[in-house]
C-alpha cells in the first residue's frame, strides 16, 4: 500500500498488452482500501480524498456534486 495515498485500490492482473506507446493492464479489482481519516459515518469521503483527475495534457480536482446518483434521467444541462 502506497502510504501517502487516501485510496489503494487492490488488482488482480488477467494480462498485460504492449499497445505501442503504452502497455495496456487487464485485471478486476479485488479490494479497495481507504484511510480512515478520509472516511466518514463509515463511507468514503470524496471532499477528504481530493481525487486528481488527468484529461488530454491537464489535471483536475472535482467539482460540485452535481445530483444524487442513478439519476442519468434527470436534466443536468446547468452543470456550471
């Protein structure tokens, strides 16, 4: 486990593709261990977790949460 980090997420590797420029990891992930300063009312936290994200050249934080979950049907065009 990677001490420094709130998530580690435990695979198990199925395969391994050389694609290139990259290697392409296949697996299922297996267990997912949280720090429990990063919990709360014993659920994972994400405002605690402060994930980064990587989209084409750049990092982002989250944002606002913006509606409950299972909720792909209701109108999120005001996402601002």
């Amino acid at each position: 486990m990677a001490e420094e980090c709130p998530v580690n997420i435990e695979c198990r590797l199925f395969n391994s593709i050389e694609c290139g420029s990259h290697r392409l990891y296949i697996g299922e992930i297996v267990e997912i261990h949280f720090d429990k300063a990063c919990m709360k009312d014993g659920k994972p936290d994400i405002k605690k977790i402060k994930p980064i994200l990587y989209s084409q050249f750049a990092y982002f934080g989250l944002g606002k949460q913006l509606g409950p979950a299972f909720s792909a049907r209701e109108d999120v065009s005001n996402r601002k």
